[in-house]
C-alpha cells in the first residue's frame, strides 16, 4: 500500500538502507537496549531496531501507516501524538531514544524527553539547523533555548550529515544525524522557564526578556545578573548553560 507523506505531519519517510548504519554505529545499539522511536513511517528503521535490540516502543501518529508497521517483531505501536505520550510510563522502559523525528515535533519532542531521566541515550535524524543548534555555543546566532537545555544535561557523542536522498520526498533543507548521552537530570522546571523567557524575546536584553515573560520584574533580574557578575545589558545568548541555572537560583 502506498501512502502519500503528509507536510502538515513533517512527514519525511526513510527509504536508503544505508544509512541504518550509520544510526546502529552512532546509537551504539546493545541487544539488552529498550528503544523509543518517534514517526516510524513505512518502519524501515523500526524493523532495523527490532532485530537488533530487546524491544522497540514506536509512537505514530498517522494510522493510514498500519499496514507497514504492525505485526514487526519485538515492537509495540502506539498510535497517538508522541507529545502527548507519557514516556515514563511505557513498559519495558525505554533507555534510548533513537528515530527519524519529524520536522514539525523534532525540537520540543527532544526538550521533553531531557526530563525522562530513563532515557539516557539519544541519536537522532533532523533538520540540520536544527542539529547544529543542539550543541550551538554561546554568542552565536544558532544558541538558544533548546542548545542550554540539552547542554545542561548532555553530552555529543556523535554528528553525521545525511544526504536528501535516503528520504521520499526528498526534503528541501539539509538534515543530520546527532547523538548524544546523558551526564545530568534534566533541568529543574524553574531553570526551564527562566531559560525559556530569556530567549522569549531575542533583540532584548535579558532582562527586559525576563521581564516581558512575566516571570520576574526587570529590577529583580538586572539584580540576579549582577550577583552572577554579569552587566545589566546582556543578552541571552551571551550566558553559558551553567550561568543560567546561577542565575535560576539568583532569582529564587
């Protein structure tokens, strides 16, 4: 049966074998492994998993897929929005989060599953603007909200830039394989919302940033900036991961 991706999904199925490779290498797959995979597509990449680790959670939105993805070995499909998927509460527990994300869920999906503290391991296929802002560094255009999250609890293990060609349709922007590991919880909610709201309005200062979230007034933040020895006009994008969560506490 054949389906027509949809757009409205950010559906890119993929369909070169090749690169299932390089996911099994970067991933760094053990057979004792429980993996969480999101937008399985036709399963190219969820029957690749199944034969090759102790069970596979696969989350599908789209049901018209059904005749492609049930029935694989080792692998249970849940049909449903995967941001609506309590993670925590999928049984065997997965460990690692490996998938060919759609473009549409690609950032919140992995900002979310940062405060799954099972998981402890992540290789993932996505835009590769999306890649380079995982693990962007300070003052650069690419650094935001999502690079201090996934910065103050991991680390990159792995960076593969993948061709337009291993999908159908073939997209329109470059992607990239990333892989990352686990070093610390995720971050506390108040450390996320303070990192969120400084980055809520990029061409302010931080503290105005801060300010117009409504998280904090911008006196109380040019305060905790200063206990940090950081100046009253410094954007977001000049602080490093660790001086966000300095400046969490500073507030609270």
């Amino acid at each position: 049966m054949k389906v027509t991706p949809k757009k409205s999904l950010g559906q890119h199925f993929l369909v070169d074998d090749n690169i299932l490779r390089v996911i099994e290498r970067l991933a760094e797959l053990e057979t004792a492994d429980v993996v969480l995979e999101v937008g399985p597509g036709l399963g190219v990449l969820t029957r690749f998993l199944a034969e090759r680790v102790a069970y596979v959670h696969a989350v599908e939105l789209d049901k018209r897929l059904a005749p492609h993805l049930e029935g694989i070995q080792n692998t249970t499909i849940h049909w449903g929005d995967a941001m609506r998927l309590d993670i925590s509460r999928l049984d065997p527990a997965p460990n690692k989060l490996v998938a060919n994300l759609p473009y549409n869920v690609a950032t919140p999906l992995v900002a979310e599953s940062l405060t799954v503290e099972q998981i402890t391991s992540w290789c993932v296929m996505v835009q590769r603007e999306v890649a380079d802002r995982f693990f962007a560094q300070p003052s650069t255009k690419a650094y935001g909200s999502v690079s201090v999250l996934i910065q103050l609890a991991t680390e990159r293990t792995g960076f593969h830039p993948v061709s337009r060609e291993v999908f159908r349709p073939r997209p329109n922007v470059e992607s990239a394989l990333v892989a990352f590991r686990r070093t610390a919880p995720g971050a506390p909610l108040p450390v996320k919302r303070i990192v969120e709201g400084a980055f809520g309005h990029r061409r302010k200062t931080l503290a105005n940033s801060l300010s117009l979230s409504g998280l904090v007034t911008r006196e109380r933040a040019v305060e905790a900036l200063t206990t940090i020895g950081r100046d009253a006009t410094v954007r977001a994008e000049a602080l490093t991961p660790p001086e966000f969560v300095a400046l969490t506490e500073a507030l609270l």
